[in-house]
C-alpha cells in the first residue's frame, strides 16, 4: 500500500489506531503483534511497531492546509 508518503502516514495511523483499540494493560505487545494484529490483516514486526509508536503524531498525521496561508 505504501508507494508514497501519503499513503505510508495512513498506514502508520491506522496501525497504531488498531493498536490503541486493542492494547489493554495485562496484554504484551508481542502477543499484540503475533496473535492481535494478523487478525485485522495487519502483518508487521514487533520492532516496526515500536518504531511506530516512538513517532510523534506530526510525523505520521496529515497536515491541515491553513485556509488563510500568507502570501509573501
């Protein structure tokens, strides 16, 4: 799916999405990954993951193009 940029900050935002939906307290991440994720056709390793999460939300999230952008 990731040819572009674009496309690989969706990836990145619906996997950590699925994460936040599943993640409970008692559950390790790697059970996550090895068990939770393959459900939802989300095939990745535990390091991406942790990739994933380490990332800012600005890094993986669209920017808003601001309506009233200045003009120089």
């Amino acid at each position: 799916m990731a040819y572009n940029s674009r496309n690989h900050k969706k990836k990145i935002a619906h996997v950590l999405s699925v994460y936040q939906s599943i993640k409970e307290t008692d559950i390790p991440d790697t059970r996550i990954v090895a068990k939770k994720l393959p459900e939802h056709n989300i095939h990745i390793s535990y390091r991406t993951l942790m990739y994933y999460k380490s990332m800012k939300p600005s890094e993986y999230q669209e920017q808003q193009l601001s309506l009233f952008a200045q003009a120089s």
